[in-house]
C-alpha cells in the first residue's frame, strides 16, 4: 500500500470521530435547549495567548499520562491505575523533594528518579498479583487509584502542614525549581519548563518501542500472546516489566507542575489526568505521534470549554461529553478503518499474485 | 447412465458461477451438476476454490454471476437458513458443537420451532439416527463423544432440519482410516435413501472409494468431472494439480548417531493437575526424523511444547546435545537452535497484523540478522525476509504485507523458511503442511530432506499418515499420552498405525 494512502486512512480514523463527536454534542445541546452556534463559536475561536500556554502545559502533562497508559495497552494491559499512581508517584515526589537531600538541580534530578521508582513501585503491586495470583489488572489498579488517594491523603495529613484551606508537603528548595518559559510577553502563565520532560519522553517510547527488542517482545505480546510464548517471550516477566514502566512513566506526570508551579503537593493536585491519559492514549492509537495529538486536543476543548459559561451561558461540563464520545467514535472509526485496510491490502495481494509471480523453483 | 439421469433435474446445478473474491482465490466460470441420490466429490488442492463455491452453494457468499438451481428452480440465497430452506445443509470440517450440551439440545439449538425441545425432538433424533445407523443416544453429553460419534451429531443436526442435500467439507481430515470406513458406511446408507451428498476433499483415495462422480477445480474454476472408475488416482491427482505428483519419500538413511535431542521419563500435567503426559522417552539423531503418529489430542500438542519449553513438565529430563534442558525456557532452547514450526500458526506462528519482516523477527529476537544487541536491526530483517520470500516461493506482493493477507499456504511457506533459518540444530514440525497446496507441500518436504541430509534433526507431528511414513526414518505411536508403538516407515502400512492410533490393536477398543 502507498505510503500516502496510508497515512490518509490512518488519519481517516481520527477525523471522522471528532466530526461525529461535534455532531453528537450539538444534537445533546440542541436536546438541553443550549445554542450549538454560541457553543461552537467560542470552542472555536483562536485562543488567547494565556490560553495557549495552558492548553501547551495541559497537553504536556496528559500526553505523559497517555503514554504512560500506551505502554500498557500496546501489550494488551489495561493499566487503568495511571491515576494513583501518579498520585503516589507526586506526594512521595513532593516530599523527597522537600527534604533537600541533594543540592540545587542534583535534587531536581534524584526527584524525577524517586517519582518514576514510587510510580513504578504502586504499578508493580497490580504486575505481581496479576503474574502470581492471576488478578486481573484492570481490577487491581482500579482498587489501588482508591487505595492511593486515601492513602496520600492520611500521609499528607501525618507530614503536610495546613497553608489556608489546603494541606501541603514542604516546599521544594528553591534552587531546585525549574522556571517556566514566557512565551507571550501579555501571558500571565509560562509554559512549564519540564515541557521538554515530555518530548524526552515521546522519543524515548518511540525508539523503545520500535528499535529495541524489548520493544518488539512488547508488541508481540500485544499482537498475539501465545505467538509470543511461542517465540520465547517470557510473558509474566514481560507483563513485570511494562506495568513498571508504565508506572514509571506516570511517575513523571506530577513533575512539570511540582517544580515549575506548585512546588509542593497540596489536597489540591489536579484530578482525572490518568483517566483522561487513557482516552488520550485511545485517540492516538497509542502511537506517540496520534498520543500527542489526542492529548493537544483533548487539552484544546477543556481549555476552550472554561469561558463557555460567561460567554455563551452553557456549562463548561458538555465538553466532557464530547470528550467521552470521542473516545467511543474513535473506537468505532478504528475498527472500521482496520477492517477497510485489510481488504484493502488482500485485494491488493490478490492483484499481484494475478500477475506472473515469482517462478516456482523446487530447491532440491 | 448419463443419459438416463440428465433427464431428471439435477439435485443441484451450479452453471457459470463466479465470484470475485478480494484476497484467496475468485471462482470463475464453475460449472457442476450434481445427480439425487448420489455422492458427488468435489475435488482440489487447497486455493482452488472449493470453500467459495461451498459458501456459495451454502448462502455465506453470494455469487457475483452465473446461477444455482436447486431440482431444476433457480435459487437466490441471501444467508444459510435460504439454503436450508431449500434442503441443503453443511456439516463443517471443525465441528460446531456444545461439548457440555447433551445430543439432543445441540440438535434442537437454533431448530426449536421444528419439533420443539421436549420429547418429540428426541422421538425424531432417534428416528433419524435409527434410520440411518448412527447409533447415537440423544441424551448423552457430547463431551462423552467420540470425533466420529460427534461428526454424526453435525450430520444428524443437518438432517434434522430437513436437509436432503448434504455438503461436508472435508470430512475426513478428522477421522483415523477406521472412523473413515464407519463414515463411508454412514453415507452410503444415506445416499440409498435418496439423500444427496456433495463431499469435499483433497484425500483421493477415499474420493475414489465412495463418490459416484467426481468434479475437479483447479484454479477457482471446474477442470473436469469424471467418474471414479474411469481415472486411476494418479490422473485425478494431474487433473487436480496440473502437475507431476510429489511424493514424500526420503531416498537413502542420513541418521547418524550423534544425539541431538533426548527426552526421558517425561511426565506432563495439565493445569487441573491430570497426567497428558508420561513416560515419554525417546531419541533424535542428527539427520533423523521421528514422526509421531496419533489421533489429534492424544498429548502430541503438550508433547512438543515441552520439548520447546513452552509447559514446565512434572517429571522427566529434556536434553538437547547431551545438555540439560530441562528447566529453560523457550527463548533459551530456541536460541541453542530448535526451530519450531507450531500446529496452530495463527496462534502460534505469527503476529498476523504484523508486516512479514516484523514476522521474520518472531522467535528470533535474539539472533542475526535480524538484532544486533539490544537493537532491532530493520535492515537485517528486511533482506532477510526477502530471502524466505525468495527461497521458499512465498507469494506476497512484498514484504510489507502483514501476515493475515497471505493465504494459509504462503504463510506456512514463510514460518518453515523462517524457522529454517540460522541453522537449526532440531526442527519441531507439527503439521508443516497442513492446508498447504500440493506444490508448497513438496517444496516443504524438500526443504526438510534437505536440512536433515545436512544433519538437522527432526520431531515430525502429522495426521497426514503418507506425510509421516513417508518423511520418517521412525515412528512412534502415541496414545493417551503414552508412546504404544514404534514402526519402521519402510514396512508400516496406514492400516496398522490407524490400528495403533486408536487403540485398536493393543486395548481392542475404540479410542
């Protein structure tokens, strides 16, 4: 197949679910009595500058998080448990942090680390169950993301202190923070400086996944398990291993906020970041590339949804709606999209060995 | 005779169907009537066509041209019910049965309407069964069944609702040659109570023994029909293949008598901890083959997974090279040089939504050319993947195809090409040629004539019994999973190992 057609249809996909997303939202719009023309008009108005630095910031941090759930899914692991784990992950992060072990960015560095462990660690509980006790991953992250909120809850209460409404860790040393980036001389927020930390990331999944051998035995074992058992693979250890990268990479999504913004972890942090991972990871069909789109889009509509309310009287929660039809479109368009290729290409074998093949040659 | 019966409307005619297909192989131009009250073979390698124009015939598919008439009225099937509507049924190679369903409420299911699911359902199976010797009780569980015994159930299930022309695709391929004979049986009492049958195989000699007319496709399209009597089985293999026959023989003994593979006291559970396995010793030399003869599911699956290190046996030593094996894993004994071609290549042998150079790298992820370190080397695996195209004829359009394109054929030409590669020391075969055409199947065979002359040694699984004797420089009998015979290929007849296979000779039971 041409290299074009290719990418037409892998993109096919994608565009048709955000169009009949849109659809679907105006029509529930149109039900509720809402106005979709106000409803579009300021989704789709040219952000102000402000807003582009949050939906660049948004972005980064849900494109790790969707990597994060990628890792999982392209071996067939549904790690629903991104959420705790960067939960987890961020308070164990915070408070390291806070302890100035290390001097200046040393800290910064050994913070990373120590986040990516304490993700890995909460991951890894779901890996062993379901490698020893069979436990069904989806279950157990599920039962950990609840575990872990209380749990970093009554660990914030035992060493945070009370600052207004809030609990919060210690503040990271100064030295150690990373300063955001101005991009717009009238924005009040700067664009994370840890922004880089996703990119890394991205390249890092990417080569992982497509030079390495591991990277093989991981898509193998996503494509069909027991071709992979067949071939050698050593599943359980595989499943070991994936949980606890995915984890790790969770570990990095409370990172671009704890040293550029907050620089402590308060009962605050943002909500939702590894459920809406998944999703993001779902839209881009865990490619790093489609994850980085999914995640710039989905950062887009929250972003644009905020002034919904003041602008054009509608709730800013509808765009959760779109967001979640998208993700089911997506599904849909997928498949559908797979099942078009795969004619496609057998057609495609069927033409050519209509045409003279290669001659048959008996090696004896 | 012809004369006679080309009067009367054909129970089905076929004229000028084809079907372009995207993908395996369009029908065109097929062209075949079938007489009552007769069995009609339908012959061909595997790509011929036959499964299309079953579907066909069976309403899966719909023809693109031409027209079916069933006792003379042109039909138009949209789904399976119009065809059975019009008294076709099909019996399917791999049964389509409930085992932990009784006779009965696997014949009433999706028939309810017919006789209901009480007693008079089960007057009527018994009625049907009786009729035609089935001896089947339509209270038993048919977990409890033999493969014949089920194969009657699909028959009867087929009958009982109202079929009276009766397609079975390939109906042989399950049955050991007794179970064969008790089929034929079965059919010929069928046929003379006016059913007709329309009987698929690739196997000649049982073509030769029941059909009444035979119809050859070749290419998607009907070659000939001819009777039975009229062609020897080696013009009716021409016909079919259009080619000079292969045959499996091995010429002259290349075993020497250093060991390659030896397996001791073997002892295999199953996860709910019953025996499949014991007491399996055997030896493979270099430049041997050891084909395994036995009815499917008598361990010959755990068999090799053990000895590819794919189940942890309970008891026993593997040993490849005089070196113990036993506790290592797959990867491990794969890279020590065991090739493995699997029994099931979709589940085993491929990742079928992968490109073939990605499938060039399966079971070798740690070996030249297609690694280097840690890395994938693309390059490497690309040219190398080329090669197996090349060398072993795989018709792809190239070798970015991802493997689920491929007929079943070619795919199977690109896994022995595949596991063929880096020199293996033991060659796993289970089923090498198993739904590979004729050419394929001798280019295969050549391919293991030649790696074991150079000293490769071979574990050989096949239900293809001329396949085993004739590749084989031994044989072993497995049953219930023990080894119960050895035979040398030079002077075993199919008779005796389908004895063995069954039971027959050493228990005097049915298996």
């Amino acid at each position: 197949m041409k290299t074009l057609q290719r990418a037409g249809l892998a993109l096919a996909a994608p565009v048709l679910a955000l169009v009949v997303a849109g659809i679907i939202t105006s029509l529930v719009l149109v039900a509720a009595g809402d106005d979709p023309a106000a409803f579009w008009e300021t989704m789709l108005a040219w952000p102000e500058n402000r807003s582009l630095v949050n939906i660049i910031n948004e972005a980064s941090v849900l494109y790790l998080s969707g990597l994060a759930a990628a890792i999982g899914f392209r071996m067939n692991l549904f790690n629903i448990g991104v959420e705790g784990q960067y939960r987890v992950a961020t308070f164990v992060a915070a408070y390291f942090a806070a302890q100035a072990f290390l001097p200046g960015y040393l800290n910064t560095v050994a913070t990373i680390l120590v986040a990516m462990l304490a993700g890995a660690a909460w991951a890894g509980i779901a890996a062993l169950l379901r490698v020893t006790r069979g436990v069904s991953e989806v279950i157990s992250t599920i039962m950990l993301n609840a575990i872990a909120v209380s749990l970093v809850a009554y660990l914030l209460r035992k060493v945070g202190s009370r600052e207004g409404q809030t609990i919060v860790t210690d503040t990271v040393p100064q030295s150690g923070w990373i300063p955001g980036i101005s991009l717009f001389r009238d924005s009040v927020t700067d664009m994370y400086g840890l922004v880089f930390l996703a990119v890394l990331a991205g390249i890092g999944f990417s080569v992982l996944l497509n030079r390495t051998r591991f990277g093989f035995d991981l898509r193998a074992t996503g494509h069909s398990e027991s071709a992979a058992v067949a071939s050698g693979v050593d599943v359980k250890r595989m499943v070991i291993y994936s949980m606890l990268l995915s984890g790790a990479v969770a570990g990095l999504i409370g990172m671009p906020n704890l040293f550029g913004v907050s620089h402590n972890y308060g009962s605050t942090i943002q909500t939702g970041i590894g459920f809406a991972g998944i999703a993001v990871a779902l839209l881009g069909r865990n490619h790093p590339l489609g994850i980085a789109a999914g995640a710039l889009i989905f950062a887009y509509l929250s972003e644009q949804a905020n002034p919904l309310g003041i602008l054009a009287g509608i709730s800013p929660e509808i765009i959760a709606v779109t967001q979640g039809v998208v993700v089911l479109c997506v599904v849909i368009a997928y498949e559908v999209v797979r099942r078009y290729r795969n004619k496609l290409e057998q057609r495609a074998v069927a033409e050519a060995l209509e045409a003279p093949g290669p001659s048959k040659e008996v090696t004896a | 005779m012809t004369d006679t019966t080309t009067t009367a409307a054909a129970a089905v005619s076929v004229r000028g169907v084809g079907k372009r297909f995207p993908g395996v192989v369009a029908n065109h131009d097929v062209t075949l009537e079938v007489r009552p009250g007769t069995v009609h073979a339908l012959v061909g390698e595997n790509g011929a066509g036959k499964s299309t124009l079953m579907k066909i015939l069976y309403g899966v598919q719909k023809p693109d041209e031409g027209e079916i008439l069933v006792g003379g009225e042109t039909v138009h099937f949209s789904s399976p019910s119009d065809a059975i509507k019009h008294g076709i049924g099909m019996v399917f190679q791999h049964f389509q049965l409930a085992d932990n369903l009784t006779v009965l409420e696997n014949v009433v299911l999706g028939a309810e309407k017919l006789h209901g699911i009480g007693d008079a359902a089960r007057t009527e199976i018994r009625r049907i069964s009786d009729a035609y010797g089935f001896g089947l009780d339509p209270d038993e569980l048919v977990e409890d069944l033999g493969v014949g015994e089920r194969q009657r159930v699909e028959i009867l299930k087929v009958l009982y609702r109202g079929a009276k022309i009766i397609i079975l695709d390939e109906p042989t391929a399950v049955l050991v040659p007794q179970e064969v004979d008790a089929l034929f049986e079965n059919l010929r009492e069928l046929k003379s109570q006016g059913n007709t049958l329309l009987f698929i195989s690739h196997k000649l000699d049982e073509v030769r023994a029941i059909a009444d007319d035979i119809t050859v496709l070749r290419r998607g399209t009907t070659v000939t029909s001819v009777k039975p009597a009229e062609v020897t089985q080696h013009q009716l293999a021409e016909l079919m293949v259009g080619e000079e026959l292969p045959s499996p023989s091995t010429a002259e003994s290349t075993v020497t008598d250093r060991e390659v593979l030896e397996v001791r006291d073997l002892q295999v559970d199953d996860t709910q901890g019953r025996t499949v396995l014991s007491d399996i010793n055997l030896t493979i030399h270099a430049g041997e083959v050891l084909g395994i003869a036995g009815v499917e599911g008598n361990g010959q699956t755990e068999l090799v997974e053990a000895v590819v290190g794919m189940v942890r046996p309970t008891r026993g030593v593997v040993e490849l090279s005089d070196q113990d094996v036993t506790s290592w894993g797959t990867r491990q004994r794969r890279e020590s040089g065991v090739g493995y071609i699997p029994e099931d290549r979709h589940r085993h042998g491929l990742l079928l939504d992968a490109p073939l150079w990605e499938n060039r790298i399966l079971g070798h992820q740690t070996r030249k050319p297609s690694v280097k370190g840690g890395w994938v080397d693309k390059a490497g695996a690309r040219i190398d993947a080329q090669r197996i195209v090349h060398e072993y004829d795989v018709r792809t359009p190239g070798i970015d195809t991802t493997a689920r394109a491929l007929s079943g054929g070619n795919q199977q030409k690109f896994i022995v090409g595949r596991e063929m590669s880096g020199d293996p020391k033991l060659l796993i075969a289970s089923h090498p040629t198993r739904g590979v055409d004729v050419g394929a199947q001798a280019a295969i065979w050549d391919h293991i004539r030649e790696a074991r002359r150079r000293g490769l040694a071979v574990l050989l699984i096949s239900a293809d019994l001329d396949e085993l004797i004739g590749l084989s420089d031994s044989l072993k009998v497995i049953l219930r999973g023990r080894i119960v015979a050895d035979y040398d290929p030079q002077t075993v007849t199919p008779q005796q190992l389908g004895a063995a296979m069954t039971g027959a000779k050493t228990a005097g039971e049915e298996a």
